[in-house]
C-alpha cells in the first residue's frame, strides 16, 4: 500500500489546525513537517511547538523533517512535542549513523534523506539503520517546485539495493509529487508519498485533492 503524507509546508499558516484536520479526515496517512533552520537550506520554518500542537489535533503520523545542519541538537525536543518519526540528511554536518541511532532510542522512528545532488553510495553504511529511505525529487528549502525526473532513476537504484540486501525499508519520495507524477514515483518504488502543493493549493478543496491523487495510485496499480 502506497503511503499519502500531506506536507504542511504548503498550508495556510492561518488555517493550519482546520487544515489539518481536514486532510486526516479525507484520507491522509500522516503530515510531515519541515524544519528548515536558514542554514543548511535557505528557509526558516517550524519548530517543536508547530509539533505539540499538531499533536493535539491528530492522531496520524507526524513525521518531522530536520533540514538543519546540526539534526543533534534538535532531537530531545521534537521527541518530546509528540514526533512519530525523524528523517535526517546525509548532507547534514553531524554524522547520519550516530544520529539515527540517537533518533531510534528515543523510540521514534528513524529516517534519512537524500537530496538531488546527493549520490546513492552514500546509504551504503546506514542501511542497518535506517527505517526510512526520503528521495528528494526537488531541491529542499520551498514548496511548489517542479519535480526532478532524473531522481526516478535514484529510486530504482535505491530499490535495487535493498532488494539485493534483502531489506524491506520503504522509500518515500518528497517534492513536485501530483497526479502527473505519482504514477511514475510509485512505478520506480516509492512507497510513502509527500506532498504538500497538490494537496494544500488549487481550486479544488483539500478533499478533491487527496482524492486525486489516490486515484492516480490506483491507476497506476491497475495498469501494473
């Protein structure tokens, strides 16, 4: 089954609790929440409190995505706001092996990111300890981007991989995820969506929206 996270990146700020619930109620599996430090991408977004007050509004998954550059030092604190999971980079100054251990004895689930640039080799020694594996499919730092096709190829190779290891770790895949592109994202392995533009933004309600896109998995898995 093919995983819908609505990314509240692209939300109304100003609507942000209705919002959410409007998208749990039609269907969404979970929220990601990107956390951007002006650092390591050139946006400032949320913090801890963004999450314990989502907590409050939702049971769903809140999976919290550090685009910061010192991960580290963040981790007790969104822990403690109610985060289910914790996605890193490999990008970021601290080392991704020693942060996903962290992550995982806070008993939160643990992730890691790739952006664009970034090549697949670098999973190569975390894989004994990633529970998720994020392709970013268009440059982190601000919502509404089109989608990077050439990362389709990263998904396969990065599904290819665990098969080879015998590795069920699901990949998700975050940016420029619509209609148009979810069938090819999910034809190449990804398993957990993330979208926020096509789901906050448009004509249609919110609603309409995930309804959209569920119909494009669908189609997708009966053309397979």
């Amino acid at each position: 089954m093919v995983l819908i996270e609505a990314s509240i990146l692209s939300a109304d700020p100003m609507r942000l609790g209705e919002q959410i619930k409007e998208a749990e109620s039609s269907g969404v599996d979970g929220f990601q929440i990107d956390v951007m430090d002006g650092h390591f991408v050139p946006n400032i977004t949320f913090g801890p409190d963004v999450v314990k007050a989502m907590r409050t509004v939702s049971h769903k998954m809140l999976d919290v995505h550090l685009m910061v550059t010192d991960p580290d030092r963040y981790l007790d604190a969104f822990a403690e706001a109610g985060a289910d999971r914790m996605i890193v980079h490999v990008e970021a100054r601290s080392n991704a092996h020693r942060v996903l251990r962290a992550i995982r004895k806070l008993g939160i689930e643990a992730g890691v990111s790739l952006n664009p640039g970034t090549p697949v080799c670098e999973l190569e020694e975390i894989l004994d300890i990633a529970q998720v594996i994020q392709v970013m499919t268009v440059h982190p730092g601000f919502g509404g981007q089109d989608f990077i096709y050439s990362q389709l190829d990263k998904i396969r190779r990065i599904k290819k991989m665990l098969e080879d290891r015998k590795l069920t770790i699901p990949i998700a895949v975050d940016g420029g995820i619509d209609t148009a592109t979810t069938p090819d994202a999910v034809k190449s392995g990804a398993e957990i969506l993330v979208s926020g533009s096509s789901i906050y933004r448009g004509n249609a309600s919110i609603k309409e929206n995930i309804a959209a896109l569920r119909a494009s998995i669908q189609g997708h898995t009966e053309e397979s």
